[in-house]
C-alpha cells in the first residue's frame, strides 16, 4: 500500500486554476443543496486563546472524494514569520478506506475559501459589481479578490483596510498590478465599507470579539461575506439584513453552541439550497444580504480530488509506502 504525498510546492504546480476550483466547489455545493453529501460538524480542539485544530471530515459521492483536513489556524503567527492557517489534507479511497494522498492544506484552503465567496455572490451579489471592500489584506484578502474578480471581470475599484498600515500598502501594490483595479488604501473600516457592492471581511476569527462595522455603513443592494464569524460586523449589521445565509446551518448551530453568534438572528438557509434553487437568490437590486461563510470539509475535497488526479497523470508528487 502507498500513498501520494504532495508538499504545497506540488499542490500549486499541478497548476489549478481559480476558475477551476470556483466550478468545483460550486458542483459541491449543489451536491450539498440536494442532500447527496456527508459532512458532519467539524470538532476542534484550542490550545491557545483564539487559536484552533479543527478536524473536517466529508464525502461527495458523486465525485468518489472521501477525506478529512487537519487544520489549525493561529492568530498570533505572523510575530513568528509564520502564516495564520496551516495544515493537511488526507484523501481516501472511498473503497477500502485505504489512505491515499496527504497533501498541504493550506494553498487550498486559501482557494477554495475565494471560491466560496465567489459562489456565494454568483447567486446573492448584484449584477455587475463595481466596488469591493476588502477587511484583511493577508492571504484570505488576495485570494477572495481573485475569485471575485474572475466571477465578475465588471470589478473596476478595491477599497482595502487593514490594521497593519505596511500591509495594506504591499496589498494595494500587488493586487493593482495583478488585477487591474484600483485599490484605494483606507484607515478606517467605514471608508472602505460604505460605497462597496461587495463586502468582504477577513480578520482573525474571535471568541470574544469587539466588532465594528455598523449596519447604516452597509448601502442598499450590498452582498456581505464575513469569513471571521461574528469578529467584524456588529449585531444590528446581521439583523439589518433582507436575507441571511450560511454555507451550513448545522455547523452555524454548532458553533452558537459553543459562545459565537451569540446575538445573530438564525439564517434563513445554507448557500448549498441557494445553489439548489430550493431557497431564493437575490430578487431585487436593493437587497442587503449576507452568507456567513464558516468553510466547508466539501470545498476542500472537491479541490483535493481534482489536485490529487491531475498530479498522478503528470508524475507530481512522492511515492511513500503506509
């Protein structure tokens, strides 16, 4: 028995594309919507404050991808050069149970997550978004705007904060020039919030956080994605929207179970059911609405299956014996 180890370097040499893992991780998703995958809640452990190890686990049929990423991700890291999220992905035959592939985790959790929120504003965001807010100019910040900007070419300005000022500047020097789009640098978090189609929250997640974006900072016919839980938009900012989702439910009653979201209204239904067509998208440009994206084991797998068979047909990766 052997399994394929592929490092990061060999995860991004495989060579997927965002648009590619935008498509898969909408397939997982609507194999979600209509009832066809198994993924349970995903546990974690907390060996420092605001930090977690969390297990996810899951199963898409439909794609033969069967698997589980160890995960961690600790707020504290860049003091030590080191990056916020880390961890590995170990793929199965769905079969034998026998493991099959370990590879890094954490190029693909930074894809898949902007492939979600690029999935999520397909379906919630208005048409043709001019104006994104990027809250946290680290690897979550690039990435979404990548996804974005791939889902709709239309996005023309970036209005870009973060609390470390040298990080927003190597942001806005590198999302410009990779993107074209002007990025506007913004000191405080109203400026860049109030006239984006799009707004997108990347900051630490928080146990006991001290949010700050307001609910009146929010313009009519605004798509919200916060990637933090509860850290960043203030309760009335969830209870102003017209419509509430999550990427799913069961895990959102989890994590309320265990001290977040503590004043934020139950969503009216998971992204996978958006997905579906069994519960409503935007209906009007007017709309304020929100999916509370918490990551999903399924994106994870859809991304992974497709890296692990790309890198056998073209000889990528170490050969270990189990």
């Amino acid at each position: 028995m052997e399994l394929l180890y592929l490092s990061r370097s060999d995860v991004e040499r495989v060579g997927m594309s965002m648009a590619e893992i935008i498509k898969a991780v909408e397939e997982a998703f609507l194999e979600k919507g209509r009832g066809r995958v198994e993924m349970p809640p995903k546990p974690g452990i907390h060996p420092r404050k605001d930090a977690f190890i969390h297990a996810m686990p899951a199963y898409i049929p439909s794609l033969e991808a069967a698997g589980i990423k160890w995960v961690s991700g600790y707020p504290e890291n860049y003091k030590r050069g080191l990056p916020y999220i880390t961890g590995l992905i170990i793929l199965n035959d769905p079969e034998t149970g026998v493991p099959m592939a370990v590879m890094d985790a954490s190029w693909i959790t930074a894809m898949r997550t902007g492939a979600a929120t690029a999935v999520a504003a397909k379906y919630l965001a208005r048409k043709s978004p001019k104006t994104v807010a990027i809250i946290g100019c680290g690897v979550q910040g690039r990435t979404n705007l990548e996804a974005l900007k791939v889902a709709f070419p239309s996005i023309e300005t970036v209005y870009a904060h973060d609390i470390l000022p040298e990080a927003m500047e190597r942001y806005a020097d590198e999302m410009s020039g990779k993107f074209g789009v002007e990025v506007i640098k913004c000191a405080e978090p109203e400026d860049a919030v109030r006239d984006a189609d799009i707004v997108v929250t990347a900051t630490p997640i928080l146990k006991e956080p001290q949010p700050v974006i307001c609910a009146e900072w929010l313009k009519p016919g605004v798509f919200a994605c916060p990637l933090d839980f509860d850290s960043y938009f203030k309760p009335e900012a969830f209870s102003a929207m017209d419509r509430l989702y999550t990427d799913d439910l069961e895990q959102f009653r989890y994590y309320r179970s265990i001290g977040y979201f503590q004043k934020v209204p139950e969503p009216d239904g998971d992204l996978g059911e958006v997905v579906a067509g069994s519960k409503p998208a935007r209906q009007s440009d007017d709309e304020r609405i929100m999916s509370i994206n918490l990551g999903l084991a399924i994106e994870d797998m859809a991304t992974a299956i497709h890296i692990y068979h790309r890198a056998v047909e073209m000889g990528i990766g170490q050969r270990l014996e189990l």
